[in-house]
C-alpha cells in the first residue's frame, strides 16, 4: 500500500513538473524604435554596395533634368561605394515615356537614351548637383534621413513578400529631410510620412514608403507615394560604365 502511495505521488509530481513547462513563451520584445533607427542607419552606411528600386505612384511629380522638365515614373539604380552611381529612369517627357540611363561618378555625370544620344554615353549633368557619396555620407543620406524621423513608432513585426522578416515602424519628416532616400533625384517638400522596414537579422532598412500629403487635389485624388526598396547588400556590382561600350 506504501509503495503504490509512493507511486502515486511521485506521478503527481511528474505531472505538475510538465505542466509547469508547458506554459506559453515569452515573447521577446522588439528593440526600441530609436535603437533600430540608429542601428539600421549605421549598417546601410557601412555596406560596399547596394541597389535601389524608387517607384513613384498616385500625383504625377516633375523633375527638372538634363532634358528640362519630365515626370518621373521609376528608377533602378545601383550605388558602389564611395561615390558610383548607375541608374535607369523611367520618365514621360513631352508626353512620351522615355527610359535613360545615368552614370554618376562624384559629380561628374553621363546620360544616354536610344533616341537623344543614340544610345552613347553623354558627359553632362542630368540631376544638377547629384553626388552618389552623399547617401552614406555623415550628413546626408539614409542616416541624415532616417534620424529625421519623428514621432517614430513600432507598427510590428511582418513579413516581406519574398519572406524576409522585418520590423515595421511609421513616423514622419519634412521632404528635404527625407529626400536622400529618393538617390537625390527627387527634391520632397512639405511633411510628408514614412514606413520604414528594417530586416530583422540584418538590421539594414530594405523598404521606405514616403506619402506627400500636400500633392491631393481635386484632379489627383491620390496623393505622391514613393516606394524605395534597398536590396542585394553588398552584391558584386555590375556597371556599364562609361567609355566600356
């Protein structure tokens, strides 16, 4: 009788020892908004390479370029530390879509177009005082942009279409302020606000959606969004670069 009492309770023990261990996790809270910022902004400053997909949506915006006033559609682009820039723009000018490709060393820039240039490199500036050095630059750039930030705050943690694991914060700035994610194409004015994600394992910030609040009208109900997607961090370039072809 003793021993099955002694059985008996120690099953008892048993059992209570697993559900103690069966209790939900903790969850891990995220880092704090401002430490994701500043981590974030220091790993993008850090990377050799990356490229850029800038994708404009909703109010037309015009761009004063080499080829005077033309509306901007999209850009891909490629940076290459310190300061390489290549580029394909999408853009309508006199009413017709155009694709051109730009080349940016420094401030020394090329352009060229199948029709305008017949497809060769042209030394010329097509963004006036565009120098890639400035997207990493102390100042400037990501860092400059992503800690002009202000009433950040953490949305949560999602998932990119391609899987990517990301932490979703919102906040908002003054267009000059954030205008450097747009490759200094694009001159932003007014407050506009911004989505931010940054990759969860590699800390860096691989997609910005930036609204111009101040672009609605009554002819374009839709405000001014542009999507930049960073991506391939570090990737062996692939420039075709002046005087290559």
């Amino acid at each position: 009788m003793r021993r099955l009492t002694l059985i008996v309770f120690l099953m008892m023990m048993v059992l209570m020892a697993l559900s103690g261990c069966t209790g939900n996790p903790t969850e891990v809270p995220p880092p704090s908004p401002t430490d994701l910022i500043t981590e974030a902004a220091n790993n993008i400053r850090a990377s050799q390479t990356f490229r850029m997909d800038v994708e404009r949506t909703g109010a037309p915006y015009s761009v004063e370029t080499g080829l005077g006033s033309v509306i901007f559609r999209r850009a891909v682009a490629q940076y290459v530390a310190p300061d390489i820039l290549q580029a394909t723009v999408r853009l309508i000018a006199a009413g017709l879509p155009a694709d051109v490709d730009i080349f940016s060393r420094g401030d020394d820039q090329w352009f060229r177009n199948a029709i305008l240039t017949a497809n060769a490199w042209f030394n010329a500036p097509f963004a006036v005082g565009f120098n890639p050095q400035t997207l990493i630059a102390e100042d400037t750039g990501f860092k400059a942009a992503l800690h002009s930030l202000i009433d950040l705050t953490f949305v949560a943690g999602e998932n990119m279409a391609d899987g990517t694991s990301v932490y979703h914060l919102k906040g908002t700035a003054k267009g000059e302020d954030i205008a450097a994610l747009l490759a200094g194409m694009i001159q932003a004015t007014g407050n506009v606000l911004v989505d931010v994600y940054i990759d969860q394992t590699l800390r860096i910030p691989v997609r910005f959606i930036i609204v111009q609040p101040d672009t609605v009208t009554e002819e374009e109900p839709e405000p001014t969004t542009w999507t930049v997607d960073v991506y391939d961090i570090n990737a062996e370039p692939e420039l075709d670069e002046p005087g290559d072809s």
